[in-house]
C-alpha cells in the first residue's frame, strides 16, 4: 500500500488535462525520483500564481495587476475587439503578429451537458465590454468545434441585437479545430479573411 501522501500527489496530478491515472502516477514517480528540484520549483510556481494572478478588468485573461500590460497599451487597436476561449489562444493569435487590437477572454464556452452557459461565462461582461464607446468591431475566435461554433452564435446574436458589428474567423481554421493546435499561418490567414456574421 502506497502512502497516503504519495496517493493524494498522484491524485492532484489527474486534475492536469489529458492525465489519466497511469500518466499521474508516472508524473509523481518521476518528480519525487528523478526531479525533486523541478518538483519544488513546480510547487512554488503554482503556489505565486494562486497568490498574484487575477482576471484583467478589461479583457479578462490573467494578470497580476488590475489591467494587464496589453489592454493597457496605447498602441493597441481599442475599436477591435477579439472574443476567444482561453488564453492559449489569444497567445496563438499574438504570435501571428497579424492583429493589434483588444481581447476578451471567456475562459470557456458554452456546454450545456457540462452546465455552461451565458451565466457562468459571464457573458454580461463581454457585453458590456463590446459596447463600451469606440468598440466598432467584435471579431468572434472562438475553436471550431460544436461548443465553439454554439458560443459564437450565441455571442453574435446578442451583440447584433445591441447594434455592433460581428465578424468571425474565417475557415482556414479547421473544423473541430482548436487554436491551441492550429499553426500560426493558419489563424493569421483566419484573422485576414475573417467574415461579418
């Protein structure tokens, strides 16, 4: 019989996505052998950012201050305003370099079978963010997917009842997609051909 702090490891390693038991056990066998340096800084790293890490007034990705360095900058494009799900893909569209505007972050999407909706993802604020004076166009990144494509037809009808422009990437994501895995010259050809909706 295993300890019980060795189970409880193995165990907070399978909130990871994509770890299954086997891959947690693997992952607590190889810190705790042949990487207690990494797992100490690990640790420590996880701790910080539980301490310092918030959600960004204006765009709701994380930061350690109350706006974060983007929505902050001046030289950012303030009358576009880009939706997507989590911040792994606002970073695949930075790395693009092809778009200079603003972000909301939804930090998921819209799945009813998990219990998501409008009300969990907040989307009140997206609202009220996307009408904010000098917003002229919202560009919907949500993935590909069922629940993405269900996210963006939700978003777009409730800004298009407030009178804002929606535009939405265009296909050369692939379907069920993410962003997260898609290749850079693919989102920026996506961000150039992004179609009104």
């Amino acid at each position: 019989m295993s300890p019980s702090s060795l189970d409880e490891l193995i165990e907070s390693l399978r909130c990871l996505p994509g770890v299954g038991p086997k891959s947690a056990q693997r992952m607590a066998y190889h810190l705790l052998q042949r990487d207690q340096h990494g797992a100490a800084r690990l640790g420590r790293a996880l701790i910080h950012a539980l301490e310092v890490l918030r959600h960004c007034e204006r765009c709701n990705s994380f930061t350690e201050e109350r706006v974060c360095p983007r929505c902050a900058n001046p030289r950012r494009d303030a009358t576009l305003l880009c939706v997507v799900e989590m911040p792994a893909d606002l970073a695949m569209i930075e790395q693009t370099h092809s778009y200079s505007g603003l972000y909301y972050v939804l930090m998921g999407r819209l799945s009813p079978l998990d219990g998501v909706g409008p009300r969990e993802l907040r989307l009140d604020k997206l609202l009220a963010r996307a009408t904010e004076e000098g917003v002229r166009e919202v560009i919907l990144a949500t993935n590909f997917t069922n629940e993405g494509e269900a996210t963006a037809h939700t978003v777009a009808s409730l800004l298009a009842a407030r009178g804002v422009k929606v535009s939405r990437l265009s296909r050369g994501v692939p379907v069920g997609g993410e962003l997260e895995h898609t290749d850079i010259g693919t989102i920026a050809q996506a961000l150039v051909e992004r179609r009104a909706v």
